[in-house]
C-alpha cells in the first residue's frame, strides 16, 4: 500500500492516479493468487465480452477454469 500511494503522487491527474492503483491491485491479487499478471490481463482483454457477461467467472482464481471451458466447447475447423 506504501508503494502505491508513493508512485500515485507521480500521476498526471486524479484519473490517471485511480486507473494505476486499480491495476496495481488486479496485478497484486493475481501475484497472490499464482497467477501471471501478464496472462490474465491478456486474456481478460482477449475476451473482453464474456468478462462483462460473467465478471465472477474471470476472477484470478475462476479465469483458467473458464478458458479451459471455452476452449472445450469451441468446435475444431476441418
């Protein structure tokens, strides 16, 4: 927390400042929950849509389970 409100004295405006400390805590949860900030991240904007229909399903500790079912239910091109 000490960090955070360190760097959010660096920001260009209130926005900005919100924006930063929303990231750091998605990034810190995944961090603490074994997850690769950089993967979730990449996959919560890969799949922008169902993360808006179902956000539960997309939490760090859910989003695996659910990119395993999509990639399940997805037919294969022949």
């Amino acid at each position: 927390a000490i960090r955070i409100r360190k760097s959010s004295l660096f920001h260009k405006t209130l926005n900005g400042a919100k924006v930063g400390s929303e990231l750091m805590s998605v990034i810190h949860t995944a961090l603490k929950n074994g997850i690769n900030p950089i993967d979730y991240l990449t996959a919560l904007q890969q799949h922008q849509a169902q993360v808006k229909q179902d956000p539960f399903a997309w939490l760090p500790w859910n989003y695996q389970q659910t990119l395993q079912a999509l990639v399940e239910e997805t037919p294969l091109a022949a």
